[in-house]
C-alpha cells in the first residue's frame, strides 16, 4: 500500500542528526552495532519491561483503569490506554516484536511535517490514499512482467473502513505490499523513498520510457497519519513473501515494531492494511460521511476504484397484528387478529463506490463529447447551467500538464473578490488545493474555472512554493493565453448573444485586465465591446471600428462621459460628425482608464476628442494664420477676463454650431475623468486643482456671439456688459463640456440677471404702446359729457302726395 513507502523525507533536514550524515545505518541506533532487537522471550529483557508488555498487549474493557500509566525511572517507556478494542492483541498468540530505533528522531519529524508541509489536518487521507495508489500501481506494472504476482487474482481497489464509536480508521489495498526488510528500509529510515528509488531504476535499465503513473515523490507521505494518530498499524503481505508482517509505531517515540502476523482472522492475499487509532480530538475523521467526503474532495480521480464502508437502507412491508374487539351482543368477547403491513426501513452496511466520477482530462479531446464536458462541469463545480465555452488541451516540452477551463454561464464572483475556488489543481489525478490568490490565474481571469492536473509538482505543495516555483511560472502563462483563445472563440460564434451574455456578466474583468497586465494587451484588446456614434447603441469590437475607419482617418477616437446621452449630444462631436468619423462613447467608469491603458490598436493611437490639440488631418494652414491674427487680441482679452481658470484661450477646430468649448489638457484629466477623481474619498485634492487648472478654452470665429465679443474687444473692452458676458459664455461651456461650475448659484444668477434684461427690453417695447392706446380711450377721471336730443320732424301727408 505504501508503495515502498516513497513518502519520506530528509533525515537531516528534519532532524539534522550526525548519523544521517555520516552514514549511519537507518535502523540502528549505534553506528558501531547491528540493528538492536528486544524480543518478548529474551531472558536479557528487564521483568518490568516485559510486565509492561503484557499489560499494553492484554484486552481492555472500556471504561476500565487497568491500563494504567507506567513509568521507568531511567528507560521512561509509558505504557499508552486506547479504548478500542481492536487494539487488543493477546500476547500469547503474537509472534516475538522486534524493536528498532528511528534513524532520526520523530518529535522533530512530526514538527516539520505539521508547521512545513501541512496546512490542515485532513490531508493525511490524501496521503495514505495516493499511498495505496501507488502500490496499485506498482504492482499493476510490475506483472506485465511477472505475472505471478497476481496469480491469487485479488482485484485492484483501495478499501476505506471506520469505527467512529472508538475512532479507528482501516484503509487496505491490494498492491504491491512489503517484506520485512522493505519494512525496515521504508519506514524505519526517513529519508528513503520507496517510489522515487523505483523510478530511478526504471531509468537506469532505460524502460524509464513506459508510463508507470506513479504518484511519488511526495514527500512523507506516510508520517502524515501522526497527524492524526497516536498509533499506527500497517499490516503488509507482498507477493515475493510468504509470511505477513505487522508495523507499528507511536506518535511522541523513537522507536517501533516489526512482527511477524499469526492470528489467522488477520491475514489478506497480498497488499497493505494500515490502521490509524485517532487522536481523541481527532476521533471526528472517524465518521463514515467525512471520510467519504474527504475521498470525493481529495482522491475523486484516482485511477483506482477506492470503497468506503456506509451505513445503507431499504424499504420493505412488514406486517403487524393489530387486535379487534367483537361486536357487542355476543354471548362472548372475543379478540380478532386482523393483519395490516407497515413500511420500515431496514439498515445494513456495505461497501460503497466513492470515486465514481472519471477525469475525462485524461482521454482525448476528440474523443469526449459536448454533453460528457457540461456533465463534469456540472458535477466538479456544483451548477446547473451548462457553460458558455469550455477549452481541453494538454501541455508538452518544459512543462507537462492537462487542463479543461470553463467559462460560467452566469458572474457568482464580484470584480474585487481576490480569492476564488474556480481552480482546482492536481498532482497526478490526486487535489491538491483549489484556494489560490493569483498563483495560477491573474485576477482579471478569476472567472475561469476549470482543473489542472500536473505530473512536475510536488503533492505536498504550499502557497510559498507556487509564489517562487518556476513550473508554476510557466504554467500560468499557458493558462492565461488558452483562457484568451477561448474567449475569443466566444466572441467569434455566430450566435452574437453568446458573447453579449460574456460581456455582460465579464466585461469589467477584461478592462482590468487593461489596467493589470500590459503582456496580454493584444490578447484583450480584441476582446472589448464599446458604443459608438454610428452603432445605434449596439456595442462594437475595435476589429469593427478600424474596418469602418475613412481612408484618410489616422487615429481612433473617443470621447468619455457619464451616460450615452451626454456622449451623443457633446459639442467635442460637431466636425467629427461632418466628416462622418466614428467616435467610440467611454460611458463606463473603467473605460476611460482601460483605454489609456491600452494608448494603440492594430498601429492606431487613441485620441480623446475632448482634449486639446486635436488634429483632424484638414489644416489650412493660411486661413488659419488669418484667423489668429483676427482673433488674437480677442483671445488676449478673455485670458485676462478668465485669469487662472484656464490655461490659454485658442481658436477650436472641433466646432461647427457651438460658440465656445473647453478642453482639457493633453496630459490632464478629462472632464469624465476629473468627475470620477471627484468622488473618490480619498482622492488627492492638491493634485486634483492642478489639473483642472489646465483646462483650454477654445472659441468658434464663425458663430455670431464670438463675432460680437471680437467686435466688443476692439470697440469698448472695458464694456461691464461685455466682461459679463465672456463669464457666462465660460461657465456654459464647462456644462457643456461636461464639467462641474465652480459656483453653480452664482452662474444661476448671472442667466437669471441676462434673462430678465431681455425679457423686459422684448415684452415691455410691446407693452407700452397698448397702454398708451388704453389710456387714450378711457381717460381717467373725465368728465360726464352731455347730449343733444333732436326731435324729428313731422311731414304733412298732403304734401307728399
């Protein structure tokens, strides 16, 4: 089970002892004498030692005070109670145990093997499990070759068996087993490695070639059962033996057994049987769920079927009697016997199949279905949507691995989560950890999940020896980029919702990808989505954006704001749109940032639209030259009017129907930049001023309100209407441009004060007139004017005849 025992360590480094060094042999304690053996039967044993014996060896009841403590005044052996009784060994029936001494000294082992290699505790089953493993694994090698080995046609299986009520774990196996004297060389000696010196002969005799899929060289892999135990067992028949032998050793001593198996019951075919007697505190790993658990966390693909011993039901009708009284009237009461059935549930315990689940990272890509990839998705990380993508490759060279990476169909894990369990790694099919914080993936990608499985790295692996590993180095830069070619082939489906769904749920992930990892630049870039002037609020790869580019168009451009509103109606568009230039809108906080970051694209520089000197490629450089001079003095006349508010005043080239915008600096903040620093609580103030005082005011000599300000200028410069004036236009244009005023009430005010003056000149010209005609036709306080009355007169009838 143990495999030869190739989990060992380093005599000097875990003891630094001088034997170890020197050459001692591992199982004496004299560098001068034989290995020393004490036999139950020798006459040269001390009465008290073999009193004490007898005592650790007769049967305990539990509850019992028998088992008492007993101390030597030079030789301090203690004579340790455990409550099992699976621990009674009736010495009469026992072969003669000889004693043999450590090469090094297992306190200071146990110390390193608890602060140095391992982090928790329920690692030890990993390690006993990936044990038997290797014994199963030998042997299965072995006897292509010698097929005598498994002539007594034991199947190969690793079989786990727990007694929680007095904290015993069994795990047997039936590889390849041990002899006395591998006993002795395996565990006695610390620094022997039973797997690595069977690969080194594999080498040496040159059939290194063929793939023996040994876990080893991890480590010592064996002692971690004192992790949890104060005693252990390990009961191994081998092949080329015909007797089985019994090891056992203590946590807190310096020496242990070796004897020979009688007791009939005891005996197995071939193989190793090692029981752990729990540590009291740690009697929970005892439990039947939790060792089934720590199977399916730790071992769930190992290449042989492991079994748990579980508590199983099943249903079935049993019958009742249920007595009825007669009916009254009879002479006599009488008692019928009517026959009902009830369901009961009738509990047995059987072996169970633990590692159901095939690493199909294993098998090839082509050879593993659609279906079969979800179904192991589903299964490793608990969902219930299939993902969007999945990637299964293999790596060869300077570093080997296999790997399958997912993408999620639905974001659990938020942009600022550091720490995620998406990646779960393995060494030889046995988990290792799934807890990283960028080790393996940069945070940007922490989305991904997926397995891999590495045959360089050690089992016994810790952050610290990830964070300076040199494999680990390598292997990141081969997940990150097959992480990209599976996104891209997302974004290159012809299911364009697909990708819409990724962006949705990840698009944040990938702009900080921008801002955190400069090397995947060209991988990135690709892969963001942005709205545009001409993309009717359909996001836009910049694959599109260069294709749709003018011929005579150089740069990319862009403009950031707070929404899509205020990116469509800015006045920094007016000359883009006349030349039909398509202009990205930056209404996410982080792509402003993420594009600046980025500074070019298949050779093509990004431009803010709304900073200064923006070249369009349209320079006249005469009319130009005559507009200067025009507008100079005017240009003059508003820095001083403006002062420190901005850096200079320009004639604009961005601006068809506005009459003035400000711009920022080329090395400043923009204004949806200066909005975002703004609200940061812990923004630099300080810093903060500087930049804003390195705003551009640019003027358009072709609208009517500048054509008046320039007239203003050389006609009466003093004029307060006209000072006034220049004020306003300036504040406006940091609303427009999507800046903040600085005193927004005092701006309120000035178009409040502009308002009134031109409504009342406007409504008040038209008011007077129509007085003035009321006036006139109801004078006030006239007086009463008098009427004539005219009486007709009378015509004689006879005249008019």
């Amino acid at each position: 089970m143990l495999g030869a025992s190739r989990r060992s360590v380093c005599a000097a480094a875990a003891a630094g002892v001088a034997s170890a060094v020197s050459g001692d042999s591992p199982v004496s304690s004299s560098s001068s004498a034989p290995p020393r053996s004490v036999i139950n039967g020798d006459p040269g044993v001390p009465q008290l030692q073999k009193r004490l014996l007898s005592v650790l060896a007769a049967p305990k009841l539990i509850g019992t005070d028998n088992a008492a403590s007993l101390k030597l005044k030079e030789g301090s052996l203690i004579g340790r109670r455990y409550e099992s009784s699976a621990a009674a060994v009736d010495s009469s029936d026992t072969a003669p145990a000889e004693k043999y001494e450590y090469q090094a000294e297992v306190n200071r082992l146990m110390d390193l093997i608890v602060h140095s290699l391992y982090s928790n505790k329920e690692v030890f089953l990993r390690e006993l499990v990936s044990n038997a493993s290797d014994a199963l694994d030998k042997l299965r090698y072995l006897s292509v070759t010698d097929p005598d080995l498994i002539k007594d046609g034991a199947g190969l299986d690793i079989r786990i068996q727990t007694d929680k009520d007095n904290g015993i774990i069994t795990i047997t196996d039936t590889g390849i087993g041990m002899t006395r004297q591998e006993l002795v060389d395996s565990l006695g000696t610390i620094a022997s490695s039973g797997t690595a010196k069977f690969l080194k002969a594999l080498k040496e005799s040159q059939e290194a070639g063929v793939d023996s899929n040994l876990i080893g060289q991890f480590g010592v892999g064996f002692y971690s059962a004192f992790l949890v135990s104060d005693k252990v067992a390990v009961s191994t028949k081998s092949p080329k033996s015909d007797k089985q032998y019994v090891w056992e050793g203590e946590a807190e001593s310096s020496s242990y057994t070796i004897r020979e198996e009688t007791d009939p019951e005891k005996l197995i075919p071939r193989g190793t049987r090692l029981t752990l007697y729990l540590k009291r505190e740690d009697k929970g790993f005892a439990h039947p769920e939790k060792i089934q658990k720590l199977v399916k966390n730790y071992s769930q693909f190992v290449s042989f079927p492991i079994y748990t011993w579980q508590e199983k039901g099943y249903t079935k009708e049993v019958e009742v009697d249920e007595p009825v009284e007669a009916k009254e009237g009879d002479d006599e009461t009488k008692t019928e016997v009517k026959k009902k059935t009830k369901t009961v549930v009738e509990k047995y315990w059987d072996w169970e199949l633990t590692n159901e689940t095939q690493p199909i990272w294993l098998r090839n890509p082509r050879e593993v279905s659609t279906e079969e990839y979800n179904e192991f998705y589903k299964k490793t990380f608990n969902e219930y949507m299939d993902p969007l993508a999945s990637s299964h490759f293999t790596t060869e060279g300077e570093v080997e691995f296999r790997s399958i990476l997912y993408v999620p169909a639905t974001k659990k894990e938020d942009i600022t989560d550091r720490k995620t369990k998406n990646i779960r790694l393995y060494v030889k099919r046995v988990f290792i950890s799934d807890d990283f914080d960028g080790e393996l993936f940069p945070r940007y990608l922490s989305f991904v999940r997926g397995v891999v499985d590495s045959n360089d790295l050690p089992l016994n692996v810790s952050r610290e020896i990830l964070q300076e590993s040199r494999i680990v180095r390598i292997m990141r830069k081969r997940l990150v980029r097959k992480a990209f070619d599976m996104i891209l082939g997302i974004s290159c489906s012809e299911n364009r919702d697909d990708y819409e769904r990724f962006w949705e749920n990840y698009g944040k992930f990938l702009k900080l990808g921008c801002m955190e990892d400069k090397e995947n630049h060209k991988r990135i870039a690709p892969l963001l989505r942005f709205f545009s002037s001409q993309s009717n609020e359909e996001l836009i790869s910049l694959d599109e954006y260069v294709e749709n580019m003018k011929p005579e168009q150089k740069d990319i451009y862009y403009i950031a704001a707070d929404s899509l509103s205020s990116a469509k109606h800015a006045p920094f568009l007016e000359k883009l749109n006349e030349k039909e230039y398509e202009v990205l809108f930056l209404v996410d906080p982080m792509d402003e940032v993420s594009v600046t970051n980025l500074k070019s694209y298949k050779d093509k520089h990004f431009v803010d639209i709304s900073k200064e000197d923006l070249d369009l490629g349209d320079k006249n450089e005469e009319r130009e030259k005559e507009i200067k001079q025009e507008y100079s003095q005017t240009c003059d006349w508003i820095k001083k009017r403006l002062g420190d508010k901005v850096a200079r005043v320009d004639i604009s080239n961005r601006l068809s129907s506005s009459p003035c915008v400000l711009v920022a600096a080329k090395f400043g903040w923009s204004a949806n930049m200066e909005r975002l620093m703004r609200a940061q609580s812990m923004g630099d103030m300080s810093s903060l001023d500087f930049m804003r005082s390195r705003k551009v005011f640019e003027i358009n000599p072709e609208h009517e309100i500048i054509k008046g300000l320039n007239a203003a200028c050389r006609t009466n410069p003093d004029d307060p209407e006209a000072l006034k004036a220049i004020d306003i236009l300036f504040e406006t244009s940091m609303i427009s441009s999507g800046f903040t005023p600085d005193n927004p009430a005092e701006l309120s005010g000035k178009i409040y004060e502009m308002m009134s003056t031109a409504m009342a000149s406007k409504w008040s010209s038209h008011a007077q007139p129509a007085e003035m005609n009321l006036q006139q036709a109801s004078p006030v306080n006239s007086e009463p004017i008098e009427a004539e009355v005219i009486e007709p007169e009378l015509v004689d009838e006879s005249q008019k005849k």
